[in-house]
C-alpha cells in the first residue's frame, strides 16, 4: 500500500488557512501533535508518510468516506506548546469544533527537552543541542571520559517533576475535549523510549525507561476523565522500526501506528475498515487455498502420467520378454464371478500357468501365480506377474 502513496492523499488544510465547516458526509479528522505525527524525514531526500495521512487514505479507500485532514503538527512540539500555541489558532479551534475523529500524539519532546537540560547543566557545556540525540550522544561521551557523571545524571533525570508534565497534559486534554463534539472520538498515543536504539549505560536506561512508564500511566489515567482511547506504544515494537536518528518512525513505523489507531478506534467508519481487511484477507486465504488445489491438481496429473509411462514400460517389457522366451500369448480370462479373473500363459498353443485374482473395490488380490513345472526357471511367473498387475491398474 505505501508504494502507491506518493504525496498526501486527503485535502490537509494549512496552519495558515482558515477552514469552513464541510457540508453534511465529510468525515472531519483532525491530528494534533509533534514531529511523530508529521511524518519527520531523517533523510531530505526521503518522504515518509505520517500515520495520519495513511489513516485518511484507509477511510477514504476502505471506507468510502469523504475525508478532510486537518493536520495540525509541528516538528518538536511540546505539550505545553500545542495548548499554549497551536490550539490559540482559530483554524484549529474551527477545525476541532466540527472534527469526527481527532488523533493526538505529544510528550516525547517534554521528555528529549528534559535530557538537553540535564545534558548541558551536568556537562556544564553552553553548546545549544539542536535535538535530544545530541545532548545524548554528549553525555555518553562526558561519562565514558568521567563515570562518576553518571551518578549525577541519573539522579537529574530520576528527579524530573512529573507535576508540571501532568499539568500540562490535563490543561492540553481539557481544551481539546470542551473544543470537540461530544460524539466524536479521539485516540492519543502513549510515549515509546526515543533512546532504544542507543548504547546507554543499564542504570540511566532503566531511568529513562521508569521515566516513560511515568508519564504514560499519567497519559492513561485521565482517559476516562476526558474520553479519549489509548494507544500503547511502549511495548508496540516501534522501536525496531526506526530511522537512521534512531528516534523517528520510518515508514513501517508510521504503518504500525496506523495500524494500532484504526484496531482501536470504534466508530463505524473504523469497523467498515475492520470489515475491508477481513474481506481481503479472506480472499487472500482462497486464493492461497486455490493454488494449493491447482498445483495438487498438476501433481497428481504429473502422478498419473508418470504411472502411464511406468504401465507403458511394464507392457514393452513384457512384450520383450514374451519375445525373448518364445511366447505365443498373455490371456485375461474372466470367472463366473465378476469380481476374479484368471490370467493365462502359453507356449505352442500350451498353457503353461496361470495367476488367479480376486478385485475388491479398489484393490486386488493376487493369490495364486504356477507355472508348469516343466517350464519353470525361465522368467515365465515373472512376466505373467508383471502383465497381471498391468492389466489390474490398467481397468
């Protein structure tokens, strides 16, 4: 699916435009949220497609919908700026108060914003990191030169005040649901560790870890309170699907996401899509049922033919053994008796032995082969056999 994705696929309104209301069968999805839910490219020369964008082809693709995507995201956005910033604008409020369906990923960058503090206090370095990778990759580098370091940065990053995250995170939610229909649904993600990928040290891994675990439990408890469902990305594997920075979602990533959005959401548009796939997995499953039959088919086709080759041989060589021993004929007499047959053998115009069978459905019963005991020793019970079974697997 991704291959046939090129650029955007729904409308996505600019933070700059205004957005009117959509008439009645637009199916209105609003994204909020920071570089994860942009679609951020490690690579210039790379696109990656956001997770949102892939949710919007899904809708329109799978089910019918008519979608608008307002994708109100930004590179590096903090909690505290998507409330503070993003939702003031009027195209987003305007955009919310109509919406069907809003995602919302955020908190990763309060967390990397968190480690560049720690980063330059510890390190006492007034270089400004331009990303969380940086001050990390410094830090690495300040406690491998100095591992008493370590005791300081853990006890920094151990001693982050989660009130002011939690704060912030109840203020985002409260706004965005007094902005939204009360009918509409609404999906956030939790925080996965942006630093899986890095060598860190087990004990500063294990705090960055307690750390997410933190404020995803707060991310999840306020669920109810504000009527959002959740998706969990600690644990979802996105770790693995990474790009080169180690931090952002390549384009499997950004399909996980998509992936686990539309399993979670419940309103009708999500179960038609739900539907779309067991369709097309079903009749992937047939298709794949189908071969298996076709190319069984052409194996016992290919059995066959190969057993009427092996009948053919037993038939030439029979012939070329009746030839050498000076033969004048193979018989197949039947009995009274349908079912059992007497096949006979002779030599100037002399019987000289027989094989009597009896047939049972499918199979056969070879119970008597005698040859004259004049005649034995020449290979004749051999061919009389041979022609026997021949002729039962012929009928």
């Amino acid at each position: 699916m991704l291959g046939s994705i090129a650029t955007p696929i729904c409308a996505v309104a600019e933070e700059s435009e205004a957005v009117e209301m959509q008439d009645d069968g637009i199916l209105e999805y609003v994204a909020l949220g920071d570089s994860i839910s942009n679609g951020y490219s490690a690579d210039p020369e790379s696109e990656i497609i956001s997770y949102p964008q892939l949710i919007a082809h899904d809708l329109e693709e799978m089910a019918g919908e008519d979608v608008e995507l307002s994708k109100d995201t930004k590179n590096g956005l903090t909690t505290t700026k998507l409330n503070s910033v993003i939702l003031k604008r009027k195209q987003v409020q305007e955009s919310l108060q109509k919406a069907d369906f809003v995602t919302v990923t955020i908190g990763a960058n309060d967390l990397m914003n968190q480690f560049k503090k720690v980063s330059k206090e510890i390190l006492n370095n007034n270089t400004k990191f331009s990303t969380a990778n940086q001050a990390l990759a410094a830090l690495q580098d300040g406690i491998k030169a100095n591992p008493l370091l370590l005791v300081k940065v853990v006890s920094a990053i151990s001693n982050w005040d989660y009130t002011s995250f939690e704060d912030d995170w109840k203020l985002t939610m409260e706004n965005i649901d007094s902005m939204r229909p009360a009918n509409s649904e609404m999906i956030v993600t939790t925080i996965y560790n942006p630093v899986e990928s890095m060598e860190l040290p087990g004990t500063l891994n294990s705090i960055v870890e307690g750390l997410i675990s933190k404020m995803n439990d707060i991310i999840v408890s306020y669920a109810d309170d504000y009527d959002y469902k959740v998706v969990e990305l600690l644990d979802s594997g996105i770790g693995e699907k990474v790009q080169s920075d180690g931090l952002h979602p390549n384009q499997e990533g950004q399909q996980l996401i998509c992936d686990l959005m539309e399993e979670t959401a419940t309103s009708e548009p999500f179960e038609e899509i739900r539907e779309y796939r067991e369709e097309q997995e079903r009749e992937k499953q047939e298709a794949l049922e189908a071969a298996k039959r076709q190319k069984e088919q052409e194996e016992a086709e290919k059995k066959a033919l190969e057993e009427k080759k092996e009948r053919r041989k037993t038939v030439v060589s029979c012939v070329s053994l009746a030839v050498a021993v000076g033969l004048m004929a193979l018989l197949r007499k039947k009995t009274e008796n349908e079912d059992e047959i007497i096949f006979e053998i002779f030599k100037d115009n002399n019987n000289i032995g027989s094989c009597f069978v009896s047939i049972f459905e499918t199979c056969g019963c070879i119970h008597n082969v005698e040859i004259n005991e004049a005649f034995r020793g020449n290979g004749y019970s051999k061919l009389l056999l041979q022609y026997s079974l021949y002729d039962i697997k012929k009928k």
